[in-house]
C-alpha cells in the first residue's frame, strides 16, 4: 500500500498525545517521531485518508501548535 508522508513540528509535550488520537483511527495514519527534542514528526497517510487527517490536525490545532514542515534532509525510509 502507498502512503503519502507528511511533516509537522510540535511541541514535544504533545507528541504523544497527537500519535494516540491518529491510532484511534484504525488504519487512516501512522506515525513516527523523527527529532524528539525538536519535535518533529513523520505521519504516513492512508490512501484516501488524507482530508480525515487534515480535519483532525485542524481541530488539535485549536489545541496546540501543529506547523507543517518540509521533508527532513536526513530522513530513513522504513
């Protein structure tokens, strides 16, 4: 399956927080941190899922800080 990868910094507080609400969605996203102390962090999106996750980013953004960011230069494939 391809997914789309996309980039965000949070802070790191809420890199926890904002992976649990994206795996109670069974199979829309996973997602990995890739600079804890920066708190920057890697979501791999299920086709067709994209505009399911861009509304739950916008709603957590009422929460806490969401930026989106550009790939990593130094990112690992899985």
């Amino acid at each position: 399956m391809k997914t789309m990868q996309r980039y965000f910094r949070v802070d790191r507080k809420n890199i926890a927080f904002l992976k649990f609400i994206l795996e109670a969605y069974d199979g829309m996203a996973v997602m990995r941190t890739l600079g804890p102390h920066e708190g920057v962090v890697e979501l791999m999106i299920a086709p067709d899922f994209e505009r399911d996750v861009n509304e739950i980013l916008d709603n957590l953004r009422g929460e806490f800080e969401v930026q989106p960011i550009d790939p990593p230069a130094d990112i690992k494939e899985l």
